[in-house]
C-alpha cells in the first residue's frame, strides 16, 4: 500500500476506490471482496487507485487526507432487505455514517472527521453498499444473496467513476492482475482453505468465548 504523504489542502491521487470490512465475519467482507472482484476486472486510469482498506482503521488517515474523491465498497444497515444494494451520495451518506454494523465503521467515520480537521476533506464521497445477510459466522465467507449483487456493484462503481472521468478499463484476457492483499487472503483460496465445523468454532474463537464456571478445557 502507498502511503501518501499529508499536506492539507492539496490531493495526492484523483480517486481513491476502497473495500472496508472484516473477511472474517461473512457479509461484513463485502467490501474488500467488491474491491478484489474490481481489481481483477477493471484497470483504472493514472490518478485513480483500488484499494482494500480491510479493517486498518486509523492507518487509512494519510490515505483518505490524499484523496480528491472517495468511493466506498461497504455493507451497510440500510433498513431493508437482505441483498438490496444502494448507491448513496450526498446527503443519504448520513445513512451510512449514521448507522454502525461494526468497530470499522465507526474508525472510517473517525477518519472523514479527521481530514476535515486537517482542511484535506474529499471533495466528493460516494458509497455502494449493500444490507447483509449473516454477519455472525466466523471465517465464513459472503453469502450467496451477497455475492451475487458484486457484479451489480462493481456496474456502480463504473457508473461513478466514469462520471467522476476516471472511465474503469476492461482488463484483457490473461491480463496479470496485482493483488490487493495477500495471495492466501484471495476469495478462493480463503473458501476452499475453511476448515469444517467440527475443526472451527463458526462464532468466534472458542478460546475468548465465555464458559461456565468450573468448565475444564479438554487438552485433546
């Protein structure tokens, strides 16, 4: 990840195209996994960047000061059906920034109040999200209603960035593609590397789960 460097006031990249939210928890990775399904689709011209923001919270603080503009992948309480996917803009952020489904939220939230402090708010914000379906299931990855509103998703974000003048491009057949993340992180190796149920806790890990009194670990 490229860090830019603050100087409030002035942009370092036209458009910055981030992913926010945790794998770990089912649909709350839609994010970084409609910015990874971008990534592999789409090249951006010079002056706009994909990125997976994940869950780094405060480190995404020179990242967001640099941008001119700022489109977010993002699942979202949106008071509605499981799968239905929105594009907000304008005064609906208030929607998204409003309503907290989890801790990285809140810290995106943080860091818009941060930049604006620092005279180096985007100048526009733009957020695809969608309303999850299960978030409760550790290590598992988007449901089925989820993932199959990405390829909607990323016609959005397309919409958007050609409106913004940063038309995405086609990648070609073979084309190689740089990885947002780390290569075992990709959604296929993350899927078919799942341990099964009886191997992983789908709640949590069981180690930091509250037990009973008197409960006896078993050793085995």
């Amino acid at each position: 990840m490229n860090t830019q460097e603050l100087s409030p006031g002035r942009y370092a990249r036209d458009v910055l195209l981030l992913g926010i939210g945790n794998i770990l928890w089912a649909d709350e990775g839609f994010g970084p996994r409609a910015a990874e399904a971008f990534n592999s689709r789409f090249r951006l011209p010079e002056g706009a960047e994909v990125m997976d923001g994940g869950t780094l919270g405060g480190w995404l603080v020179n990242e967001i000061c640099s941008a001119k503009r700022i489109l977010v992948f993002d699942c979202c309480d949106l008071k509605a059906a499981p799968g239905t996917l929105r594009v907000l803009r304008k005064d609906d952020i208030r929607i998204w920034s409003s309503t907290k489904i989890s801790p990285h939220q809140t810290g995106f939230n943080d860091l818009l109040a941060t930049a604006a402090l620092m005279g180096s708010s985007p100048e526009d914000i733009a957020v695809v999200g969608i309303q999850p379906e299960l978030l409760d299931d550790y290590g598992g990855s988007l449901t089925e209603t989820v993932k199959a509103r990405i390829p909607e998703a990323l016609e959005a974000a397309r919409g958007i960035l050609s409106e913004w003048g940063f038309p995405p491009v086609e990648r070609t057949p073979g084309e190689r593609v740089p990885p947002l993340s780390f290569q075992s992180l990709s959604i296929d190796a993350y899927e078919s590397g799942r341990p099964d149920e009886a191997e992983a806790c789908r709640t949590g890990d069981e180690r930091f789960l509250v037990r009973p009194a008197g409960h006896a670990s078993d050793p085995s």
